[in-house]
C-alpha cells in the first residue's frame, strides 16, 4: 500500500492505478485543485488486496512553521515564512532589551514545528521594534565646525602710472606799490604850537 499523504488528487489517483487499486474519495465534496490528501485508509504499508479501493481525504496543503532560532533578525524569519508558503501578519512590538539590536524576533505564533494550511498567517513578536524608525534615538556625535571657505583672491590689475601734474606757474608777488611818503612838513606844523 503505497502513501499518499501530501499528494495531490490527479497524483494520488495516477499512483493508486499503478499499483492496481481504485481511489475512493471520503465525503461529497469534489477536492479543490489546492488540496492534497490528508489522510488514507488504509495506512500505507498495510497489505490490501488488488483492486480494493483507497479512502482517501481531501484537505488543503499543510506545512510545518520553520523553525526560527532566538534572536533572529525580523528581516530573516520574514524570508523563511515566506519560504514555507506561509504568510505573516504585521510584527508585533515585544519589548525593549539595550543588549539586543533592533528588530530582533521574540517568538512566533504558531510555534515552530506546528502544522498550518499553506497560506496561513504567522505573527511575529519583535524586541526593539522599530517600525523603519530607530528604537532609540541615538546621541548625536559632535561635529566639528566647518572652517571658512576662504574668497577666491581677486587677480590684481595692473596699476595705472600716475600722470604727471603739471607744476603751478608761480603767479608773480605783487610789490608793494609805492604810497605817499611822510612829509616832516606835518611835523613841522605842529611846530607853531610850541
């Protein structure tokens, strides 16, 4: 008896022909083109004889939660339940540890290991949660000052050579024109007093 679990409807009926049994589906529901089956009658292994036929049961595609090391980076654990067909939903904030880095992965629900249909949600639980901004504002380091941009010195042009200034033409001292000169003759005059 052959094991179909996991197995695909058209799969499991090609390999059930091959070993010469029937497929039986379990219940009235046509399987989806997504589901595999989940379980079978009789188990695989146990004898059964040709022709008899299969029950098997139809349900969707089951994985198991990878398993997340503690203290994974958000980025990663995101990248391995994508890779197990899973999705997750939007990490949930767990916590503040300074001795850890940002957006270091807590735990996860559903455990690793747990058995989920694939497409389910995993919630993700992150210390330090930072959300795309820094969980804790960092000090600013001093800068230094930036120094002056000196000016760019102007290129000299050339200086103009002084013209000569013409010397002042001496204008002439007037001499004292000659006046009257006393006469002792006013002197004289007084004369007649005496």
């Amino acid at each position: 008896m052959p094991n179909l679990i996991g197995d695909d409807y058209s799969t499991a009926e090609s390999v059930v022909k091959n070993f010469g049994f029937k497929l039986q589906l379990s219940g009235d529901t046509p399987p989806s083109i997504t589901d595999v089956v989940v379980s079978q009658a009789p188990l695989a292994g146990n004898p059964l004889p040709i022709g008899d036929p299969i029950e098997v049961t139809m349900g969707p595609k089951q994985v198991k939660v990878p398993p997340i090391p503690l203290h994974d980076s958000l980025d990663a654990v995101e990248q391995k339940i994508l890779a197990a067909h899973l999705t997750y939903n939007k990490p949930q904030p767990d916590g503040m540890d300074t001795k850890l880095p940002p957006n270091t992965v807590s735990r996860i629900d559903p455990l690793s290991g747990t058995l989920v249909n694939v497409g389910s949600s995993v919630t993700i639980y992150v210390i330090n949660y930072t959300n795309g901004s820094p969980a804790v504002t960092p000090t600013p380091s001093p800068t230094a000052k930036p120094s002056p941009t000196p000016s760019p010195t102007p290129t000299p042009s050339p200086t103009p050579k002084p013209s000569p200034t013409p010397s002042p033409t001496p204008t002439p001292t007037p001499s004292p024109t000659p006046g009257p000169s006393p006469t002792p003759t006013a002197f004289r005059s007084l004369d007649w007093w005496i």
